[in-house]
C-alpha cells in the first residue's frame, strides 16, 4: 500500500459519483416514529406547509388523517393529488396515483405509511417501491414510518412485543434517506392521547389500548426508535469523519502484517489483524509463504479461503517463497516496513522444536510481534483428507526405486568389494543418492540415505553381516556416511523443488508474454484472442469463454467468437454478476459457487472491458493460489488488450461521427438555402407590391407563405434536433428578458390574448442557453394562443426553489385532450378538432430543446380547466453580489474612450 | 449613395435591386464572393449586402477579407439563423444582420441605421432619440432631463448609443465596459441592462437579442 498520505482515489471517486447521482435523484426525507401516533402525519404536514411558504411546489401524494381533526387542519392549503380508483373485484379501491404524481413533478411530494401494501393492481407490491421510483424520477419525497416496519428490527420487535409485523421496509432504502427525522413522545403522553381518542377513535382505541398500546411495548418501541436513530446519526458522524479524514486515510506509520498458512486457524488471525488495524487506522498485509512442502487440496482450499477473505478485507495479499517461514516472513515484513507481525499461539508446545511464534520472535528485532490464540475457523469444505502416515500410491513406486537401487548396488559391489576394497561401495552409494534425489521426493531419500547406511554397514563393514561396526574408524566412517548422505539428498531434493517452481513460474511467465504477444500483436484481434485462449488453456488446463463488454457497456448474451466453449444462460448470470461487481464469481469462491466456471473480471485501471470465465478440466477440487494468479495476470493482459482496441474503435468512430457531422451540417445549410430562398423572394415581392397588396388574393399567398414559412423553420430545428447539432450556449440570462423576449417570439397569434407575466421579484439570474430557452417558451405560448379562444388569458409564470427554474404557461382554452397530456409532445402530433394553420411540431421542439438543456416539459389539466404546460429546469442561479461594478477605475477610463 | 449586392441567387438580387432603387440607392450586383470584392475594390460602395452561403467562397471569409482593406458598412442577408453564426459575423466586422426570409422594410430601415453610425463618429455628443450623451463632460440627458449614472453604466450606454439601433455583442460590450476582464460576465451585461432599462424608463428600448447582443432602439423612430 501507499506509504505517502493521499487520498484514495477510488474513494474519491465513489464519493463524487454518488454524488453525481445524488444530485439527478430526489431526496428522500423519512419521518420516523416508534408506533403509530406519536404525531408523524402532524410533523409531515408541518414541514409540507413550511416548504410551501418557501416557494416551493408541494403536492400531497397521500396523506392518511384517520380522522384525526389536528391533521385535517393542517391539509388546507395543499394541493391534493385525487387518488386513483383501481376496480378490484366488485368494489373499487383507492390508491396513490404514482403516474400522475411523477407527471406533476412537485418539489416536494407527500407519501403517508412507506410500509404500506399497495392495492392488488397497482403498479408495485409495496408503497416504498413506489417511493423508489419516485426518487429515481428526480422527486423529492417525504414519508412517514414506524419503527417496528423496519426489516432489521422485525425479529426484535416480535420478541419484544409478540407481534409479527408483516409490512417491512427493506433497510437499504433507509440507507438512502437524506434525513431521517424522529418524533418522539413520552409513553405517558402517549397513552394520554389514546385515552382522549387522539389516536384511534371510539371502540377502536379500547381494543389498541389492550393489545398493542402496552406500556412496556410502547417503552420497548420507544428505545428501539431511539436507538435506530442513534445509530443513524453515528453512522452520519463517522462519515462526516470519513470525508474530513479523505488526505490522509492512514492515522499512523504503521503496517500490520499477518502470516497465512494453509491451516483452519488462519481465517481468525485475518479477522484478527483486520479488527486492529482497523483501530489503528492502518494498511496490513496478508503474506503466504510458499514452502518446498507439496500442498493438499484440503490445505489449497483452506489457503484459497484465507487470502480470499483477507482480500475481501482490505489486506495486500503477498506471496513469498521460501523454506523457513519464520524467516521469510521477517524478510517480508523488513522488506514492506511493517511494524507489527500477527502470528498464532500453538495450541500444542512440541518440546524439542521451536513453534513459528518463537523463531519469529527470536528473529524480529525492532518489530512487535503479537501472538494471538487463534480461534478454529470453518473446517475445510472437502472431505477431510488423514495425514497420511504412510506413503501416497506415487511415493510407494519412489520407495521401490529406491530399494531397487539400493539392492542392485549392493550387489555390484559385492562383486566388485574384493577388488576395490570395503570404502569404494560407500561413495558408489553417495553417488547413486545423488543421482536418484534429483528424482525423488524427501521422504523417499531420506529412507534411501537410511538403507545405504545399513547396507554397508551389514554387508561390507566387518564384522561382515552383522550391524556391528568393529572399529572406531568404521563407526566414524558409517556416520559420516549417514550424515552425507542425508544432507546431500536434502540439498538435492531441495534443489529439485525450487527448480520446479521455477520452471512453473517460468512456464508462467512465458504463457503470459505469448498471451500478451499473440492478443496484442495480431492484425486480427479475433484471432489474437483465440490464440490468447489456447495458450491459457494450455497452461491452466481449462475451457475459457471471454465475453467482452458492448459498447453500451453491457455484457452480451453470447460469448466471444473466440472462446472454447459457449456458457449457457445461467453460466453468463454468474458472468453479469462478476462484471457487475468486479469480483471474481462461480466454481471455487463463496459467490455463486455451483456454477461450472469461474469467472473472472477483466479489469483494468479505468473500466472493467469483460470476463473470463474457466472451466477447469478434470475434476479438479480447488483453484490454487497459484493458478489464480496467474489466471489474473492472463485477465490483466486480456483487459489491456481489450482496452485498447476499445480506444481505437472509439477514435475512430469520433473520426466518422465528425464527419458525419460535419455533412449533416452541410445539408441543413443547403436545405435551408433552398427552402428559404423563394420564401424570401415571395416575401419581398409581396411586400413590394405596394397598394396591390390589399388584393384578397394576395392576401392568401401571404397567409399561406407565413404558414410555410413556419413550417420550415420547424422542420429545420426538428432535423437539427434529431441530428444533435442543438449544443446549448450557455451564458447568464435574466428571467424578464427571457419572458418577454418569449412573448414577442411567440408571434401575432398572440397579440389578441392578455398575457400576465408574474415572475417572482428576487428571482436571480440563471445560467442557461436563452435562445433555446426562448423558442421552446415561445413554442408553448404559440400553442397556447393557437388553441385557446381569444381575448382567454394566458398566463406566464416564473418560480424558482433550490436549483431548480419552474416555468408555467396556463391558459383558459378546451385543455388537453385527457389520456393524451403526454402524446401531445410527440412529433406531427394534432390534437382532435385543431385549428388549421398548425404544424404539429411547435411543442415537441419545445421538448427536445428544453431536454437538450438538461430540462424537462409537462402537460396537464388545470382543474378548474384549461391547458398548464411546465418547464421545470435544473440551471445555476448567479449569487446576487456579483454585480460586476467591481472595476469603477476601469470603467471611468472605459468611460473616456 | 451605391449598394453592393452580393448573393448568388439572381431572383433575390432583383428584388432587392427593386426595393433599393426605389429608395434612390445606385445598385451593383456581384454573384459570386470573388467578383464581390472585386466589385467593392472597384466601385467603393457605401453599403454592401452578403450573403453568406456563396458558390465560391464563405461569405465570412468575404467579410474577412473585405475588413482587411476597407471599413464599408456590412449588412448580412442569410439564411442561417443559428446565434454562434451571427455572432461570428458580427465580431468578425459585419454591422448587422437579417435573416431571410426578411421584410424589406426592415432590411432597409437597418441599412440606414448602420450607414448612418459612419457620419456622426467624430462628434462630442451622441443623440438618439430623446437621448443625448455629452462625450466630454460625461452628462447625460434624456428629453432635456439630466440622468445620474453611475460610471459603469454611462459606460455601457455609451457603448450601446454609439450604435444606437445596430446589434453590439456581448462580447464588444463586455470588452467595450469591463475590459479584459469582463469577458464570459454575461451577467454583468443583464444587471447592468436592467438599471439603464430603470432610468431610461421606457423612452428607449434597450433590446436582448439571445445568444447574441443587445440593441438601443427609439421606439418612435
């Protein structure tokens, strides 16, 4: 990890795109309470009314008064949505009407009882799915909510008060509250207000009073709402601690570092050292050392789940390669600067051999070394393999060799011991142990060396087939023998070990460069990649399938042309997940493990450009740590690979798309040229024509070209709009200018209604494109005055709350047609029985120049008739003290000029 | 007084040689950017209408070139309504600009407008309407009334008066007014509007045109 104190970038990042999308959502306001009450519609309402007195756009979703008069009061004044009437059997039941509550788009939207289930019909089950769309439609809501309906404290809740609350809220969407707001009473006032029938009313608060109004369920209740909130606030604190804390995520200089062994201890002393680093607020690291000791599937997996869990944790996860782990793992921890080494307390103290806790601690030095009694973890999941005391079935033929050599040697020298004397057969067997270690395992040899020694001993030392040694010189000989050889077959074996690692690793290495080479260097990437895949076929021993991410940056439902073997439907499931999550996912880790393959992200720096996933032939039981790595490293090339050639594509895509562009351009200009052309030329005759051009029929062609006129104009910013050429000029524009500059545009058709303009006073200026602005404003009053009857107001309103412009033109005319208020901003659209002389096209520019500044544009009745069209912006409003009369000195010399 | 017509479609350049001879303009026609300047290094009209959709060339690229040797009154005549065209135009020397379809009675009244700022460049005063600005003394009078301003906004007036009926951009006047440091404020510009619309109380329009500039008109003339 990093020793200097930045901030962590993906931290950074995670914080400003959940701020991005913050920002586009609503924010959602939860009112909590501990039963029902407690006055949380009351406090609702309270802050419904003080938001309105703000300027703000209040709607009243739903609002459940149970009678209560206090609350009834409070409703007055607000606008009420009429709920929807769902036929359901022979009755009719009423609910909240969500479509037409998005479609209001109020500022701030009021929804009773989140944990509510909704009528059979409606759109969503439950009342919070309804909460949730609502947010991600950009509106702010405020809800009521009682504690006992929150997931997480059903359980506690039941065991409290006996009660099974069937309507719960899921936690996450709590987690989403901007605020969450308790109202708190005492019990006493509580029970005070059922028994005045504040709460329930007449029978119904008898039977609430002895069943769930218990005074220690309240109490009960009480705390858990508290507590909830606490914890909340907590939460809030830390995070405020968290963001302050950003440029230096790391309190103090030190490092932990826990050493991961392929043992069920392991997983507790990784838990451990993440609890201690945590308070210390520092890195750790997570170190295994690779022995020269074969390692059992059991103990693979044990590993595999150690340093998994320990990634999972937020360790980095070494790798270290060496015999004596006391010392690699000092070697390690000097290496990284580690301050503190985490190791596990033997439960058992063998007499004669020193545990890795004592030679670790003999070793260390200046660095703390904390043994910790490990707590045996999940044992592995496969079936328990014994220790095997005696030989695997691969041994058993080493031990043969062994023998055999030993006994065919044995029978050379007899031959040959007259002749060369007793001494020669010794190094003849040092040699043959030599030779034979390079091929055999420890064991084996050790049981060779062993052999050797009593063969020579019994059949060329004299006394002759006896073990007894006659003299001191031959005593010392055997023993020197003995130790010889021992040694040199260690050191062979040894040799033979790490040459093995090497030789993989170097296997390894090499895949990888071929990998690199074969994908990267290909003219064909297709066939690159499939060249890419059989190497690492060849190296993991597995089938892959490489799905590579769309340009929509969606995984498609096929994998790439070039993978050995196509994974089903449910296969690419598992693939999604691991995109989704950019976590290793199937066969061998703790997500989705029944699938047949396993899945890796490809992930680069920036994006994640798809997954792999391998199916590992044979019946393998675990994915080892070494073939991981590797499989990760193959991923790494695979997703560079990939990223660049997503680059390329993408560079040259710009290069078509401008052109494109640029010819799109070029056709507007000339189609308005041509179109253009003879208007003007008709208009300029018509007005040169003096007196003449009184002529009714002159009057026509005026009329008809004014018409035309209009039509081309639409139809030239609908193609531009629909090429996206539209790119908004944003500058700073004031609200007055715009609406009167609207007005103006709107045209004649405007001059034989009364307009009123009703702009709030301190409305600031607000940083939009005024033009675009304009013409889609100028487009609704246009419609506006088209189809109302004339001398009918029209009226133009200007609002602003938070960052948000609310544009409003009402007129007095026959309304929208109902069903249609949305269809009305479609292209060509007439409404039933419209005047003639309209294009159809006046409010879908409208629309898609208010959407091209980042805008959106409703429609809808007026209950008291006639047509309400909105524009409801997200724009900067300029602070009000920048007057630019900043510069007098400048000015007074500009002022000469 | 000559006009010079530079446009490549012969049914507008008629109209138009229609509606400008009878207001006793001299008219020469060019059809093509290239035999308009020629036409213009020739004949030194008094005022030269361009289109900017030519055969040969950009008309901007006409304008351009034109700029470099003579200061002549400009008007664009185009089909090209977007706001970053005019404005192009504009700052690159063009004194105003109509679109086409246009009304010749506008197109006219501009003509006059933008060749009538090159008479009175040199005087102490600037008169438009009811408004008068004495250059030296720094007063300004609105139908015989001083008005008190403030130095930013005699500055901005100036600069709109100087011009009085011809678009001036944001830009010119943020230039013109606040120096360096004025470029991007447009909200300089919209305050700034705002107060002389206050003082000048109706007597002289100062128009917004979106996206491109601000113009003082007298409503009466």
């Amino acid at each position: 990890m990093n020793d200097d104190h930045r901030p962590d970038p993906d931290a950074l990042l995670a914080q400003v795109q959940r701020e991005e999308i913050e920002e586009k959502r609503g924010r959602l306001y939860i009112i909590l309470g501990m039963c029902p009450g407690v006055g949380k519609t009351y406090a609702m309402l309270l802050l419904a009314r003080q938001r309105q007195n703000d300027g703000l756009k209040v709607l009243v979703g739903v609002v459940e008064t149970h009678g209560r008069k206090e609350t009834a009061v409070l409703l007055e004044n607000l606008t009420i949505l009429p709920r929807q009437q769902i036929a359901h059997g022979d009755h009719t039941l009423e609910e909240f009407d969500l479509d037409t509550a998005i479609q209001r788009r109020p500022d701030l939207l009021l929804v009773d009882e989140l944990a509510h289930t909704n009528a059979p019909g409606s759109r969503h089950l439950k009342r919070y799915q309804d909460v949730l769309e609502l947010l991600d439609a950009g509106i702010d809501v405020v809800t009521t909510l009682n504690v006992q309906h929150i997931e997480s404290q059903v359980d506690i809740v039941r065991q409290v008060t006996g009660v099974a609350v069937q309507e719960t809220v899921p936690d996450s969407l709590l987690d989403r509250a901007h605020e969450i707001q308790l109202v708190d009473l005492s019990v006493e006032k509580l029970m005070g207000r059922l028994t005045e029938g504040k709460v329930y009313l007449g029978e119904r608060a008898q039977a609430a009073a002895e069943g769930f109004f218990r005074e220690g369920n309240l109490t009960a209740l009480r705390e858990l709402a508290l507590r909830f909130t606490a914890e909340r606030v907590d939460r809030d604190l830390e995070d405020i601690r968290k963001a302050r804390r950003i440029s230096s995520p790391w309190k103090t200089n030190a490092r932990l570092m826990v050493g991961v062994g392929p043992t069920p201890y392991s997983e507790s002393l990784i838990r451990w050292t993440r609890r201690a680093s945590g308070r210390h607020g520092c890195p750790w690291l997570a170190v295994w050392v690779e022995g020269t000791q074969p390692v059992s599937a059991q103990e693979q997996d044990l590993l595999a789940r150690g340093l998994g869990l320990a990634r999972r944790l937020g360790a980095e996860v070494v790798h270290a390669m060496g015999d004596d782990v006391a010392a690699t793992l000092l070697e390690v921890a000097r290496d990284r600067n580690v301050s503190q080494i985490v190791v596990g307390k033997a439960d058992r103290r063998s007499r004669w051999q020193a545990t890795l806790a004592d030679r670790v601690i003999a070793g260390s030095g200046d660095i703390d070394v904390c043994v910790v009694r490990p707590v045996i973890g999940r044992p592995s999941n496969l079936p328990e393999q014994k220790r095997r005391k005696f030989a695997a079935p691969g041994q058993v033929r080493e031990y043969g060799i062994a023998l055999g050599i030993v006994v065919v040697l044995t029978g050379v020298c007899w031959q040959l011991e007259p002749v060369v004397g007793y001494t020669v057969p010794a190094l003849v067997y040092l040699l043959a142990i030599l030779l034979t270690a390079f091929q055999i395992s420890r064991l084996p040899m050790i049981f060779m060396a062993g052999l050797s020694a009593l063969a020579w001993n019994f059949f060329f030392i004299t006394p002759k087939f006896t073990f007894e040694v006659g003299s001191l010189q031959d005593m010392i000989l055997l023993v020197i023998f003995f130790a010889v050889a021992l040694s040199m077959g260690q050191l062979t074996t040894r040799l033979r070990v790490r040459e093995i690692a090497e030789r993989r690793r170097q296997l390894e290495t090499d895949a990888l460069l071929r990998v690199t080479q074969s994908a990267a260097l290909s003219p064909e990437t297709g066939k690159g990649l499939a060249e890419a895949l059989k190497i690492i076929n060849s190296v993991i021993a597995s089938d892959t399938a490489l799905v590579v991410r769309e340009l929509d940056r969606t995984l498609p439902a096929q994998a790439h042309e070039a993978s050995t073997w196509q994974p089903l439907a449910h296969e690419l499931g598992v693939a999604n997940w691991a995109y989704a999550n950019k976590q290793i996912a199937g066969r061998f880790t703790d997500t989705l493990p029944q699938a047949d393959a396993t899945w890796f992200p490809l992930q680069t720096a920036t994006s994640v450009m798809g997954v792999l996933g391998l199916r590992l032939s044979g019946n393998t039981a675990a994915l080892d740590f070494n073939r991981r790595q590797a499989v990760e490293a193959f991923s790494l090339q695979l997703a560079l690979v990939l990223e660049k050639e997503h680059f390329i594509h993408a560079v040259s895509q710009a290069e078509v798309l401008e052109k494109s562009e640029r010819l799109r351009r070029n056709l507007l200009d000339s189609v308005s040229h041509e179109l253009k052309t003879p208007l003007a030329v008709i208009r300029a005759s018509i007005e040169g024509m003096g007196e003449s051009a009184a002529n009714p029929y002159v009057v026509e062609i005026d009329t008809a070209t004014k018409r035309l006129q209009r039509l081309v104009d639409g139809l030239l910013q609908m193609t531009r709009l629909e090429s996206q050429v539209v790119e908004p000029q944003l500058e700073w524009c004031d609200v007055n200018e715009l609406l009167e500059g609207a007005v103006k545009a709107a045209g004649d058709a405007m001059g034989s209604h009364p307009v009123k303009i009703d702009i709030a006073s301190d409305i600031p200026l607000i940083q939009t494109d005024q033009a675009l602005l304009l013409q889609a404003l100028a487009n609704i009053l246009h419609n506006s005055a088209v189809y109302s009857p004339v001398q009918s107001a029209i009226e133009l309103t200007a609002r602003h709350a938070g960052q948000r412009l609310r544009l409003t033109v009402r007129d007095y005319g026959p309304g929208l047609p109902p069903g249609e208020e949305s269809r009305v901003f479609g292209k060509f659209y007439r409404a039933a029985g419209a005047p003639a002389g309209g294009t159809g096209l006046g409010l879908s520019i409208a629309r898609g120049f208010v959407q091209a500044l980042g805008g959106d544009i409703a429609g809808w009745n007026d209950p008291d008739g006639g047509a309400v069209f909105e524009i409801l912006l997200k724009a900067e409003f300029l602070a009000q003290d920048d007057d630019g009369a900043c510069f007098p000195t400048e000015i007074a010399q500009a002022a000469q000029v | 007084m000559t006009a010079l017509i530079i446009d490549d479609e012969i049914q507008i350049r008629r109209l138009l040689r229609l509606a400008l001879e009878s207001r006793n303009y001299t008219v020469r026609e060019a059809e093509s950017g290239r035999l308009g300047l020629q036409e213009a290094a020739f004949h030194r009209p008094e005022v030269v209408l361009l289109d900017l959709g030519l055969p040969d060339m950009d008309g901007l690229e006409v304008l351009k070139n034109l700029r470099e040797w003579s200061d002549v009154p400009v008007l664009i005549l185009s089909v090209r309504d977007q706001e970053n065209v005019k404005v192009a135009a504009l700052e690159n020397g063009a004194d105003d600009y109509v679109t086409k379809p246009f009304s010749t009675a506008e197109l006219v009244a501009r003509l006059a407008v933008i060749q009538r700022r090159r008479h009175g460049n040199d005087a102490p005063e600037i008169v438009t309407g009811t408004l008068r600005i004495c250059l030296d003394s720094h007063e300004v009078f609105l139908a015989g009334e001083m008005l008190r301003m403030t130095p930013t906004e005699y500055a901005f007036l100036c600069a709109l008066a100087r011009h009085a009926g011809k678009i001036v951009t944001q830009r010119q006047l943020l230039r013109e007014v606040w120096g360096q440091q004025g470029d991007g404020q447009t909200h300089y510009l919209r305050v700034y509007a705002n107060h002389l619309r206050k003082k000048l109380g109706g007597k002289l329009i100062i128009q917004n045109e979106p996206g491109i500039g601000y113009r003082l008109l007298d409503p009466v003339g």
